[in-house]
C-alpha cells in the first residue's frame, strides 16, 4: 500500500497487510491534527519503505518526548519511528487503498475532548497501554 501527504512530495510504502487502525484522543494529538483524535497505525520498519521525499520531513519534539513528523511543504502529518521501537507510526488519512481498515483500539479516552463522543466499539484504554499490547490488538483476524 502506498501512502503520501497532501501536496504528494512525501511518499512512502508499507508492504503486506497494513495494521486496523488505532484512535489517539490525547490533547496532543488533538493539536497536531486539529480534530478530535488522530487515526493511525504501527507497522515494523521492514515493512516499511520512504519512496520519495524523505528530505522534505520536518521534525518537532516536545520535552515530555512527544514527536510530530510533518511535510514541510504542505505541513502533513507524516510516518515517524515509534520512539525507540522498531516500528513506525503512520497516520491513516495518507493511506490510499484504506477501505479495508477498522478503528479497534482508542487510546487516552480519559483526555477525550468534551465535545467529543467516543464509538463503544473496539477496545478502549484510558491512557498510553503496553505498545506490545497495542500492537496485538491492531493486528487484523479473519472477518
């Protein structure tokens, strides 16, 4: 699956099946995408591929250890290594095949905005889980 942000100068491909999704509804999150939550995914970095553009990301990272990758053309999240895991976290709105993705996880439910409402559906942690656990629990199972 290919993936690229919004002015198309960062592109990127994840080989094999990609991930279900995950929902951060942290203040942070928030700020960095402008909604209410930040949909994303974790692959490992053998599956994943910078194609064109690496030289185009920006960085930010807050004391608390909090990183942003982003276009700094046209300021689009982009794919960003998971601290220091060996997978990358790749937000879900670059993805361009994605029909076949769920949201089954929602981090920081306790951070949500007020105005926000939550699906019930999915597993729901209330802070940061394990990021073993998480992993497991965005992996696909037969539908």
């Amino acid at each position: 699956m290919i993936g690229k942000c919004l002015c198309g100068e960062v592109q990127f491909e994840i080989e094999g099946e990609i991930p279900n999704l995950l929902q951060c509804h942290c203040s942070l999150c928030r700020k960095q995408s402008g909604s209410s939550a930040n949909a994303a995914t974790f692959v490992h970095e053998s599956k994943f591929t910078w194609t064109s553009g690496q030289n185009n990301v920006s960085h930010y990272k807050k004391d608390t250890g909090f990183s942003s990758s982003f276009c700094a053309k046209c300021g689009s999240a982009v794919p960003n290594q998971l601290g220091s895991t060996d997978k990358f976290w790749v937000p879900a709105g670059l993805l361009e095949n994605e029909e076949d993705l769920e949201i089954v996880v929602h981090i920081y439910t306790q951070s949500k905005a007020s105005w926000e409402e939550i699906p019930s559906s999915g597993k729901h942690f209330d802070e940061m889980p394990d990021i073993e656990l998480l992993n497991k629990a965005l992996q696909r199972t037969s539908r």
